[in-house]
C-alpha cells in the first residue's frame, strides 16, 4: 500500500493525489495537520531518505519558527521533524520499504506505473 504524508492544501501535495488518481491507483493519506508520525517513521525516512531532502527549510513554519538563527545540524532538524511535522517537504511517500520525497512528475510515472 502506498501512504502520501502530506496536508490537503499543498499544492505538491494536490499534485500527487491527482496523479494516483488519474492512473487509478489506491493511497491512504496521513494529513501532518491531524497527526504527527512517529519518532520511528521519522527514522526509517531519514535513513532511506536523506534529512536535507526531508526537512523543508524555505517552508513558512521553517520562517516563522526563526529555525534559520539555530544553524540545526542533522539530530537538530531530526528533533524538530519528529515534533513539527509542517517542517516536512510534501508529500511524503511510503510504499514498499521506499521513501520518494517532494512531487516530480517523471520521478512518480517511473516509480509509480
């Protein structure tokens, strides 16, 4: 099964929906507004992932928190992934043990279909 973490008014995130709908394939969706992932799947993403690629530093919770002044090293932006999940870059992905971060066309029609 493939899980888009996300929230319903990104526009990354509207892009995907509409692309796994448009080719009729089922998600499930884990909105960042409702719920925050675990301290474990925040781990396995990093580690199939990278952090730099996961942790959205020119997002408006990245500005509004002044997380910039902090200068955060990888365990700094993990602790506040794993307590913000607005720091996310969207959508986040999830399907066979595989992370795909961020919305690129080409990438999901090679991933996806």
């Amino acid at each position: 099964m493939i899980t888009v973490f996300g929230i319903k008014t990104c526009g990354s995130v509207q892009k995907a929906l509409k692309f796994f709908k448009e080719n009729n394939i089922e998600v499930d969706f884990f909105d960042f507004k409702k719920d925050t992932p675990s301290k474990q799947r925040v781990e396995s993403w990093v580690k199939k992932s990278d952090i730099n690629v996961l942790f959205n530093s020119k997002g408006t919770k990245y500005k509004n928190l002044q997380l910039k002044e902090l200068n955060l090293d990888e365990n700094g932006k993990f602790k506040w992934l794993c307590k913000e999940p607005m720091l996310f870059k969207r959508p986040v992905i999830e399907f066979d043990d595989k992370v795909v971060v961020a919305f690129d066309e080409e990438i999901y029609k090679k991933t996806f279909l």
